[in-house]
C-alpha cells in the first residue's frame, strides 16, 4: 500500500521532567531493514569505544535513523559528557523509544495511579512486569495484556507467536507458573486479500506456541474492520498463579551478586523491534522489515519456565527480569536502575548464535526465551546445576556494582574483548527519558459524525426483513462463530479451564482443594471509541466488566491493551488522552484498580490511523468454580428472562456497518451505576443457583445473544418480545447493562424478588424448548436450528478454508509439551461441552497430559529457533 506521510504539525514547548526539550517533529521513517541496517560495518578490531567516542567529538551518528530526535540526541550527549558510542547509541534509541520510554503517554498514564481506588488485594501494580492481585491469603494471581502489533504485519506467524511467548515471560518473571493465555485480534475487512495473508498465520502462530507451552487458550476477540487493513492489531493476554511468599522483583540488589543470563543464544533476529517496527507508522517498505521480528521457540520457553520456578521454590533469586522488547538493553538498565545500584557486563560472554555479531547488535537484540537472573555469589552452582538439570543454558556475564557516592545510582559499564564500549547511568536509560506533552485537538471530523445518527437509518419492519436480517447478522464477520479459530487452540489442557471461549469469560480453577477460581474477559470497540473516545472506554470497561460478572465473577482488577495511532497527530492524541481519562474514571467509579498494561502507538498506515482501540482486561474472582454460570440454554422450561433497560442505541452499531457500512452518531449510553447493579445481582443469583445460565448483550444485541445461547448446546427457544417497543430495536440494539438468563422453573419469583432488590429492570422474554428446534418469535417470525447453525457458522471457512490448511502446517509440526501441573492442576473440572452438528453437546475435547518432560533437556542447547 502506497501513502503519503503525515504533514508534520508546528507544535510549541512542551513540558518536559529533567531538561527542557522542545516539542519533537515528525518522526522520520527508518530505512527498510531497520536498525540492522544502520552502522554495522564496522570490523571487530575498530569497535567503538568509550575512550575513542571521548577522542571524536564530531564523529556523524547516525540518530536520527534510529528515531531519535536532534535535542534527544543532544541531551544524550550531556549526560554522557561526549558523543555516544554505537552500543551506547543503540541503547539510548531503544530504551528512549515511544514503546519503550512511554514517552507521549506518561502525562496521561498518571491518572491510573492518582484516581486508582484502594485495594486490598493490590500485590505489584503499574510499573512491573505485571500486575498481581491477591486471591486467598495463599495464592495470588498476576495476568497483563501487551501488544505485538506491527510485527504481526510483518510476519504474521513468528509476530504472533513470539507475542504469547514474551507476555508468557512477563508473567513468569513475577514468580508464577502460567496457566492461561488469551488473544484479542483484530483485522482489516475479512474478504481483503491481505487479510487471507494476516489472518490465519496470526491464528496458527498463537496456537502453535500457546499449545506447545501446553498453556489452554480460553477467550479473546476477532474482529474485522477495514480502518485495521494493514496494520492489524494482535494483542495478548496471560494469566498465571504463584504463592504470595513467592512473589519476585526485578531490582539487581545486592552488590557483588552475579548476572545471569539464561535460556536462548542470542541472535539477529528481532534487533531494532521496539524502535523500528513498535515506534513508527507503516509505509510502503515495511514488508522489507523482517529481520526486525523475532523468531520464538516455545520449547526452550518451556524449559525455561520450568527450570525458573524451581529456581524460586529453592529461593535462589534476588532479582530477575525477561527478555523482550529492547532485549539485553532493557533488562541490564531496569533491573539496575530499580536497586539503585550498577553493573559491570562481559557481553563477550553472552552466548551467540552467530559469532560475527557485534556490541550493539548484541545489545539491541530481542532474541526469545531470555530471562536475566541476579543470584547471590553463593547460590550461583545451584543455579546453574538447576539450569542444567532442565538444559536451558545459564552463563555469568556481570556482577552488581555499587552506587556511585555523588549520584542516586551506580554506572552501568559493558565492556567488549576487554573494551568499554557502555559507561552511562542506567536510570538515564531506564526513567529518565524525555516526557512529551504533545499537543492535541478534537478531530474536525468528530461533530459531523456524531451528528450523523444510525438511528435514522432504514430499518426493517416486516417479520420476513426481520427474519432475513438476523439471518444476514449472524453470519457477518463480527458475528459469525469463530470455532475456525478457536479449533486451532488447546482451550483445556492442564485441566483446569472451567469456561473457554465461545463463553463470556474464561474461568480457571487455581486451588482444587477450596474450588477458587478467576474469570477473566478482553473487550474492545473501535467504532464506539471513534465516535465518543472517553465513554468509548468506558464501553470496553463496561462489556468486560459485565462479562465476568455474568459467568459468575466479581470483579477486582483491570488491565488495558491501549491501541492508537501516532501521537504526533494531534487529533489521535486528544483521542488518547479521552480514552485514558474515561477509562481511569470508569475504574474509579466501579471501584477496580488498573494494575497495569501497555500503550502502542504508530498503528497506522502513512497518515491514516486505525480506529482509537482501547482493550480492556477485568479479572475477575470466582469463589467456587461449581457455581459459575455459562452461557448456552440447556435444560428445557427454563425461563428466560431480560435484565436492564433497552433504549434505541444504534449508532456504531454491528446493525448499522453490516447493513449500512454506516459509522456515525453517538454510542450507547454508559451507565456504571447500572453495571454494578447487574454484576451484584449476578453473583447472588450465582452463588444462590436461581440462574441457569447468563449471556451478556453487547454487539448485535439480543437477537445475536439468544442465537449464541441456543447453538451453545442445543436447544431452542420461543421467544415473546415485549409490547411496547419497536420488535427491530429490542432485538438489534446495543443498549449496555444487559443480559439474557435462563432462570430454573420455580424460581422465577425470588429470581424476579432479586432484582427489584438490587433496581434491575427485567422481563420476563420465553422459554428454553429443545424438542421445537427452532427460535421461534411469536408472531414475528421463526428459524430452524439447521438454519441458524448453517448462517452462523459458515463463513470463515467460506472466507478462509483454504488459507487454514496452509496456516496450520506450520502449528501441527510443532507438536506440544504440557506443564507440571501445580496442585491447582491435578485434577480436571467439567468444561462445558461445544456443540456438535447436530445440536447437541459435543464430547469433551481430549486433555492433554500434564506430565513433565520424561527427559529435562529434551531440546537443542544452541536455541536456533525450530518453528
């Protein structure tokens, strides 16, 4: 795709923590092939030292390839008291990076912490690996989503997977054994012929290394837009359990203590990730950027969690961090800059996949399956006979330094075959890098879209439009059944995934012996966060929120995947900072923290950007995982009942783009109070067994929730809408605070009693009627279940059943390797079954075993990626 590059906006100061920097223009674009390609021919022998930047002040760097900008460059310079080496250069462009310094967003970011509502059970928040929140006074839990966007793009297959495989370390680096994994994607309109490209090596990339972990994928999204054509968003989510006593850090206290590096050698692959491929906007050239994606290996990821959760139940660790984005570079300048302390680094001995690789290559690198340990010179044998017990390779490289007496910190010092090429401060790389108050406008488009309401748009009226519309509805990409994606992954491996995907919420059991568990949802609207960003976020809060409580949860935390495009557009970064404010609010008014999450930025194409697309993470806490509630019909004469309001809210509806390729007016209105009420009502009717089963109503409405809930296991339904309402909008409005349930006969009344207690309105709509084979609208119109199961799952293997035998290849070479399973994960809860064709419950997928590898070592020690 050809575009032309944004028009660089003049911008005054800016605000800036440390010296004063001038408002940044336009980031010019890295030259194809990335940071790779930028001075690295240079021989061995004329490695660029300290001691020779010191003697060539006015040697040309080349920074501005890198992305940084001339009083960036400048500043480095200060702190540094002479020019940058190449390594040091490399570092400071990398940890100095939109992704990696937050450096358009941390203005913003503040209000999760300042307008956060207290906890209790808040353990490690923002700022960490992860956010962990206490469960029991035993077990806690940590989950983050993160984005792996661009390289995605680049290389669907290796981007996807090697996004599951680095939030998977985040997760470990807390201290817990992960035990799930979730994906929201998103793509551009599903009939594009890129798409066909995109779409399934995403899909086969998350399932093969997902499922080689042995780690269940239990919920996600996938939604289609044309705004996401070339530049798709693939964003990932991992949940894991640990004891609270093992809860761990990433600070390198503690000097003389050694520096470890561990798990994969380290290559080529991925150099310049963060700066290249995160912190720009796409062009015509970015296919030509694959050297900078990552090439992942989830077996020695599986050895390698496996080998460092027997490091920390021996109590080995002081501090540790993973290896991701901006590789070596970042774990060196975090774990030091968090103590307080420094470190003397030997990169000659960091093991290599190539031996030709150069100090700032090797620094740059985001090679996979990393992880940089801080161990007590004491501990240091037993950390590595660990290593080699699992064959995960393990090799001193440093040691901790102490502080320098006239600074806050001490000074990070890499040398080369006996060289320094690296002598900074590690906080200047890791927190003190430039903060930008960027400027920021409403989008002049904004009030004519609003104003440009759906709710005018023609409608259907007659029963048979109102028939063939629900039909055309719930085959539409956004609607349609995703079993062509959800088929590819292992949703109940380890045995303890309670509810998966097609479900509401995933639900995991964590402690077998009490039945606690923790049900978790991602959410997101493009299209309503373009018409209204602030409530836009309140919506995806809102819908995840309601998800979980619906399958039983009560919600405690939140996490956030925030997707825009570039912050130099001042109307993109008025739509960030919108979104930011209504989703801090909204948590504030439900009374759950922001434990942490990501922001990615650059998610355009030239000067279009997508849809603003913030994706919001609830976790939720299930008491006892018998009394979750899923979503699908399944006893016969069960009543089925409305809960909320339905008002008629169309606009950025799935009505209105399907039928219309229509986007505009207002988003439904946002009522948290209303939220609040509907999840306290849930868990009450959960806990106290008056419902059946629960769905939520969030895109298609009430026709697409009565259609998900009769295929789930089928059985039909005979429906009577109630009077006084348009039938069209009670069954196609996207009005929030609502749920369909399925109430047992006889307990309609203290159902009913329930909610006038807690102000939620409810109707009662039918009931559950298997032997009709049909959902049936009295005097409306009705539709077989053959009919509805033939519309609903027919188009993604219509759209891309060719594609998902190719994409699949390279899944089914990878085979599997489960986890030891905890204690949590000895034993295997019901799962509900799928549907089968015809109607009724499947059998249970097969559990894989959850036994250890018979042999530790079982992989090749040179980490050359097999996938």
């Amino acid at each position: 795709m050809t575009t032309e590059p944004a028009t660089p906006q003049p911008a005054p100061p800016v605000v800036v923590e440390g010296p004063a920097v001038d408002q940044p223009p336009a980031v010019e674009q890295p030259a194809a092939g990335g940071f790779a390609d930028v001075a690295i021919d240079a021989e061995p022998a004329d490695v660029d030292t300290v001691e020779r930047a010191a003697g060539t002040p006015e040697e040309s760097q080349p920074y501005a390839e890198l992305g940084l900008q001339d009083d960036e460059y400048e500043r480095i310079r200060e702190i540094l008291g002479r020019r940058p080496t190449q390594a040091e250069l490399a570092m400071y462009s990398i940890m100095w990076s939109e992704h990696c310094s937050y450096k358009s967003s941390k203005v913003h970011l503040r209000q999760f912490g300042e307008k956060a509502p207290k906890s209790d059970r808040m353990l490690a928040g923002i700022g960490e690996n992860a956010g962990v929140v206490r469960i029991t006074d035993e077990l806690a839990v940590t989950f983050k989503v993160e984005s792996h966007n661009h390289p995605s793009f680049v290389e669907p297959y290796q981007g996807a997977a090697t996004g599951v495989g680095g939030i998977v370390r985040d997760i470990l680096a807390m201290g817990a054994r992960p035990v799930a994994v979730m994906d929201p994607l998103r793509f551009g309109a599903a009939d594009h012929p890129d798409t066909a490209r995109v779409f399934p090596g995403v899909v086969a990339g998350i399932g093969g290394y997902g499922n080689c972990l042995g780690l269940p994928n239990i919920g996600g999204e996938v939604v289609f837009d044309p705004c996401y054509q070339g530049n798709p968003l693939v964003n990932a989510l991992s949940i894991g359990v640990l004891p609270v006593s093992r809860l761990q850090n990433k600070a390198a206290a503690g000097v003389g203590n050694v520096v470890i590096l561990m798990g994969a050698k380290t290559g080529r692959d991925g150099i310049g990730g963060v700066s290249v491929l995160a912190s720009a906007t796409f062009d015509e050239e970015s296919e030509q950027r694959r050297p900078s994606v990552q090439v992942g290996d989830p077996f020695i990821e599986k050895l390698l969690i496996e080998s460092c959760l027997e490091i920390y139940d021996a109590g080995l660790v002081t501090g540790i961090q993973d290896l991701g984005g901006a590789g070596l570079t970042c774990a060196l300048t975090e774990t030091a800059a968090a103590a307080g302390t420094g470190m003397r680094v030997e990169l000659e001995k960091v093991p290599l996949r190539e031996a030709s690789m150069e100090p700032h290559e090797i620094l740059a690198s985001e090679s996979q399956e990393r992880m940089l340990l801080i161990i007590e010179p004491a501990k240091l044998d037993a950390v590595l006979a660990i290593a080699d017990k699992w064959g995960v390779l393990a090799t001193a490289i440093g040691v901790v330094t102490e502080p320098d007496p006239d600074a806050k910190s001490g000074r990070l010092i890499i040398t080369w075959r006996g060289q320094i090429v690296v002598d900074a401060p590690p906080g200047s790389l890791a927190d003190d890098g430039p903060v930008y108050a960027r400027p920021m406008r409403e989008p002049s488009d904004l009030i004519l879209l609003q104003a440009d309401r759906a709710e005018t748009l023609p409608r259907p009226a007659t029963p048979g439009e109102l028939r063939q519309t629900l039909l055309t509805m719930i085959g539409s990409p956004n609607l349609c059944d995703k079993s062509w994606v959800t088929e590819q992954y292992d949703r109940y491996v380890l045995g303890n995934t309670v509810l998966a995907q097609p479900e509401d919420a995933g639900v995991i059991r964590i402690d077998e012996e009490s039945g606690v568990g923790v049900a978790i949802s991602l959410d997101g609207n493009g299209r309503y966060a373009r018409l209204d960003p602030y409530n836009g976020a309140k919506l995806a809060l809102a819908e995840s929120y309601r998800n979980v409580a619906v399958a039983g949860g009560t919600p405690i935390a939140v996490t956030n995947c925030l997707n825009f495009g570039s912050p130099e557009d001042p109307g993109v970064m008025w739509q960030f900072a919108e979104a930011v404010r209504g989703l801090a609010d909204g948590c504030q008014e439900l009374g759950i923290p922001v434990t942490g999450g990501n922001v990615s930025f650059y998610n355009q194409t030239g000067s279009v950007a997508i849809h603003p697309t913030p994706v919001v993470g609830v976790l939720g806490l299930v008491e006892d995982v018998n009394a979750r509630v899923p979503m699908g019909f399944g006893s016969d004469g069960d009543v089925i009942m409305l809960l909320g309001e339905t008002r008629t809210e169309l606009s950025g509806s799935e009505w209105a783009w399907v039928t219309h390729q229509h986007l505009g007016g207002q988003p439904p209105k946002v009522d948290l109070a209303a939220e609040r009420a509907l999840a306290t009502l849930m868990g009450q009717a959960a806990r106290s067994g008056l419902v059946s089963t629960a769905h939520d109503l969030s895109d298609g409405g009430l026709a697409q929730a009565l259609v998900e809930s009769c295929l789930r296991r089928g059985f039909g339904a005979q429906i009577a809408l109630p009077e006084g309402l348009d039938p069209f909008v009670q069954l196609f409005s996207e009005s929030t605070a609502r749920a369909v349930v399925a109430v047992p006969r006889g307990h309609e009344k203290a159902f009913a009693a329930l909610c006038d207690e807690q102000g939620v309105p409810w109707s009662a709509l039918g009931v559950v009627d298997s032997a009709s084979r049909s959902l049936s609208f009295r005097d409306l119109f009705s539709v077989s279940m053959d009919e509805l199961r033939e519309a609903h799952t027919a188009t993604l293997p219509r759209l891309f059943g060719a594609a998902a035998t190719d994409a699949g290849a390279e899944a089914d070479d990878a085979g599997a390797v489960a986890a030891p399973s905890p204690k949590a994960a000895e034993t295997t809860t019901d799962a509900e079954p799928a549907t089968g064709a015809d109607g009724e419950p499947a059998e249970p997928e097969p559990v894989q075993s959850a036994d250890a590898p018979s042999a530790p070592g079982g992989t090749d020690q040179d980490g050359d990626a097999r996938g």
